[in-house]
C-alpha cells in the first residue's frame, strides 16, 4: 500500500510540474503580447516600406527577403521555395489629367500587368459607351467610333453614398426610390450590355480591337472613395480603375456634350519572367519531428492599397505567432512550420504547390491554421467537416485565455470549407486545416481588394488577440500526445438541394483554374510552369472533397455564393 502511495504521488507531482510549465509557458505568452508585441514595427516595415505584393514584383521578392530576415533574426529557420514563375511587372507613376473643359488631375491607377504608356502618355476625348443597342450587328456598326478615343466601360452610379448612409439620414421614401432606379438602371445597363453580343470582359477586347486609345472603368465597392483594383484585360491600350466621384463627372460631361479630354501617363515596366515561390519558416520538433502544425496565411495582395487586410494581417499574425513560440517554446515536441504562400489570389497557387511538393510533410500534419479575412478578432472555428474535431480543437481552446474565446464562436464537427482561402489545399489533400475567421470590419466593402486596404486599416489590439490564440493553439497542438483524427464526416445525401449545392461548390473550385488556362491568360506565354502551381488535375481531390458520398453541407452552405468565386 505505500508503494502504491508513493507511485501514487509520483504521478500527480509529475502532473502538476507539466501542468504548471504549460501555464507558465501560455501565461508568458500572453504578456509578451500583451505588453512587448512585435506586431506594429512589422506591419510599418512590410506595409509602409515594401508595400503591395502582387505577384511577379519585385515587392513580393522584397517582402519574401525581409520576412527570412525576421525569422533569422529571431532563430528561427527560414525559406524561400520556388514552385513556378510569372509574369514579372512592375508599377510606376499614373497621372490622369483631365485637360478639357478645364484641367484637373483625376484619382484613379492603372490596372496590374498593363503595358507602360511611355513618358508622353496618350491624350484623348473620353465618350461613352452606346444606350439602347438593338442587336450585336448595331454594335458592331457603332464601334468604329472609338477609334483614338477612351472609353468609359463602367456603369454610372446614381449615387456615390453606401447604403449604410442613405438608411441613417434619408427618408424611408427617398432611400426607396434610389435603390429602386439603381436596381432599373443596374437591369438597363446589363440589358444593353448583353445586346452588344460581348460580357462585361470580352467587349474589352472588342474596343481594343476597335482602336480605341484607352479604357476607363470605376469598379466602385459601394463604400465611400472605395473601388475594386484587379487586373488589365487589355494588351496594349491602357486601362485606368477611377475613382467614382471623378468617374461620374466625366460621365456626364460626356451626356452633357462637354466631350472631356484625358491625359492618362502609366509609367509600369515589364519585367519579363520572373520566380514564384513561397516563403516557409520552421522550428524543427524534438520528439516527433516529423508530425508538423502548419501555420498559414497567404503573403501575396493585389497593389490597389498595400494590402493591409488581405493578408498582411494574416502574414503579421503569424509572425507574431512564431516569434512567441520560438521565445517561449523553442523545442517542440512536433515541427512547427508557418506558410506565406504566393499567388493565392491568382487560385491559391502557392498552397496548392507546397501541398503537392509535400506529400510527406501534408499526411502528417496535426493541424494548419489558416487567417484571410481582414483585421478583426478571430469569432469564429468550425471543425472542417472533421468528425473528432471537437476532441482536440475544443481541449487546445480550453488553454486559452477566457477573454478570447469567449468572443469566438465554435462549430463542430462542422462542414467542409470552400476554395476561398489556403485552406482549402490542405483540405483538399485530407489534412486538418481549420480557418481563423474574423470580424469584418466593413473587410468586403472597403478594404478587400480595394484601393483603401492600408495600414490605417489594422486594429493591433485584434492582432495581438489573434496572435496569442494561434500560438496557443500551435503549443497546444504541439504538446498533445495523441495525433489528431482526420475522420471526416459521413452522412446522408440531402437529394436535389444537395447535389444543387455541391455542384455549385465543385464549379467555384473549377472557377480557380480558369485564370491560369484561359488562352488569353496573362502567363500564357510562359509554358513551363511547374505542374504542381498550375494543372487542374490538382483539382480532383476538391472535387472529391465535396462528394456527397462523403459529407453534407449544413446551413453554412448558404454562404457559397457567387462572390466566393473571386480570390
């Protein structure tokens, strides 16, 4: 009986001292990014000072270089890996000026991957495109007058006021009739549009073709001074994104017959072929280093604004994340890895290569965790279709702080992601990857793909919440001694709405394709793309992924929508 006594208390010492060095560890943590984070000085030098990181700059080479920097810098052991190349381009100086009736310079910046216009620029009258097209023959009889003239393509908005501000000062009935002309011009506009015979990017080339001097859109975001900044669809011509007030006026200049001219000078540089690669840090584990907890978050933005939200926000977060647990846990039981992934926002490019690349390193993941939206606290974790989730995610939670999760809401066993973010590769591949999801913060509106997505952005004490909890629950992960299960849920197929469901979601993952093997692709002249970045046999784990034989989408189904489709 006293051995049994003494083995006894044996055990409960031994306990209590993991117990206690788990605490300290966490508590540790926790001050360290309460009250000396590391999160402002990084966001200053990769936002202020290396900027946007569109894919095939020399910002996103710049960025990756710092990043590895960072890591060495705090011991840790960094990357690059290269995974296929691109179309190499750089931004330089717009000017748009309108010269006639009066002279006013214009907000507005080219599109990504335009040609330069040169120092001169070019200089043109501005018109409109045609109202009340009978068929595609008028158009094409029309068309002959856009030859040497730019051309607007954008809708004109009635109102440059979001939503939000006519429900806090209009009248009830004054906000009625403007959401009822705009939806009645929004259907004349697309009406007309399809009589031409060409969609909204296909009559691009047309005016091309056409001869016309340039294109002029206001892809506005229905916030104020807020528009999308994608990508040119023209070769040689140059295309400018306006913003919406200055895009208006020339709009009814031209309605008017006040035939505005514009001066529009784009300095870009084309820079041939160029790497594409992802960054990769790593604390090698100490007991089972071949286990791995795969921190994630994509490195690459588009350059309307510096990519504040979307992701450097996500990229920050783990930072901040790895430099804690490399202070506070610098052995791991298991390897930690953190991903900055290239070209999600060309179809997650990045994600999909590594998770190719690393079929050893993806079978054996314990979890991935993955940010991409915005700024705000992480409110959200769903267990990813995973049928035991609830076992280890929701005793990892149980360690953090009860100020964080209390605003985080769960979801278990939960239903599988779609295509929108990095985790979705690993989802694909069978790994357990879970999204941190966000408060918005006005994200879709203002900030996401905008030309308003800048540091002024970030709310730090949000980041600082989301740090604490990754690295928590990457300690945690680590820690655990039992790996977790990548059981999936099975259930019953759900007949016609199901499959209507899941073939939507299967066309939002095909969607991702389409931009790499388009025939009017931007790299389409770059053949010897590595398959693992660009072939959409990469796919059909997706594909299997939303079989009905193996899931069923619960109410957040409802949230696969058309807008899913763009990165």
């Amino acid at each position: 009986m006293k051995h049994l006594y003494t083995l006894f208390l044996l055990l409960f010492l031994i306990s209590f001292s993991n117990t206690s060095a788990q605490n300290s560890i966490i508590d540790d943590m926790v001050a360290e990014a309460s009250s000396n984070s590391d999160l402002e000085r990084l966001a200053h030098e990769l936002l202020d000072v290396v900027g946007p990181r569109l894919v095939g700059t020399p910002q996103m080479e710049h960025a990756s270089q710092w990043a590895i920097e960072q890591y060495k810098k705090w011991g840790i052991e960094a990357r690059q890996e290269q995974y296929g190349t691109w179309r190499g381009w750089e931004r330089g100086i717009t000017h748009i000026d309108m010269m006639s009736p009066r002279i006013q310079t214009l907000d507005g910046m080219q599109l990504a991957w335009n040609l330069s216009t040169g120092s001169a620029g070019v200089t043109a009258e501005v018109i409109t495109l045609p109202e009340n097209v009978k068929d595609s023959l008028d158009f094409k009889q029309w068309l002959p007058n856009v030859k040497g003239k730019f051309v607007l393509v954008s809708m004109k908005q009635p109102t440059g006021r979001p939503d939000y501000n006519w429900e806090e000062f209009a009248t009830e009935e004054s906000f009625t009739k403007m959401k009822d002309e705009r939806d009645s011009l929004t259907m004349a506009w697309r009406t007309n549009l399809r009589r031409t015979g060409f969609n909204r990017r296909s009559i691009i080339r047309a005016l091309e073709d056409a001869g016309a001097a340039g294109i002029v859109a206001s892809n506005w975001s229905r916030g104020f001074g807020v528009n999308k900044i994608f990508s040119a669809r023209t070769k040689v011509i140059p295309t400018v994104d306006m913003e919406l007030e200055d895009y208006t006026m020339l709009y009814r200049m031209v309605e008017y017959g006040d035939k505005p001219i514009l001066e529009i000078v784009a300095e870009s540089k084309e820079l041939g072929e160029v790497p594409t690669f992802n960054t990769i840090g790593e604390i090698r584990g100490t007991e089972k280093p071949k286990e791995y907890i795969v921190l994630s978050a994509h490195f690459d933005s588009w350059d309307g604004g510096t990519g504040a939200t979307d992701n450097g926000t996500g990229t920050l977060v783990m930072m901040e994340a790895m430099r804690l647990l490399k202070k506070f846990y610098p052995n791991p039981k298991r390897t930690i890895i953190v991903g900055h992934w290239g070209s999600e926002e060309q179809g997650l490019n990045g994600s999909r290569a590594f998770v190719e690349d690393h079929p050893e390193i993806v079978k054996n993941i314990q979890a991935s965790f993955n940010q991409d939206n915005g700024t705000g606290r992480v409110v959200n974790i769903s267990g990813a279709g995973f049928l035991h989730a609830y076992d280890y995610l929701g005793s990892w939670l149980a360690a953090v702080p009860r100020d964080i999760t209390q605003h985080i809401e769960t979801n278990y066993p939960g239903s599988p992601s779609g295509g929108g973010s990095d985790n979705a590769s690993f989802l694909a591949a069978g790994a357990p990857a879970f999204n941190l999801s966000a408060l918005n913060w006005s994200y879709w509106n203002y900030t996401w793909h905008t030309n308003r997505d800048t540091y002024d952005k970030i709310i730090f004490d949000d980041l600082k919440n989301n740090a604490i909890l990754t690295a928590i629950l990457t300690y945690m992960a680590s820690e655990d001694p039992d790996k977790t299960s990548t059981e999936k849920i099975f259930l019953k197929k759900h007949g016609k709405r199901f499959t209507k469901l899941r073939k939507k979601s299967v066309k939002l993952m095909e969607t991702r394709t389409r931009p790499i093997h388009n025939k009017n692709s931007l790299h389409k002249e770059f053949p010897k793309k590595k398959a693992s970045a660009f072939c959409p046999e990469n796919f059909i784990n997706l594909r299997r992924w939303f079989h009905p034989a193996n899931f069923e989408f619960d109410s957040d189904v409802s949230k696969v929508n058309d807008s899913s489709a763009q990165i």
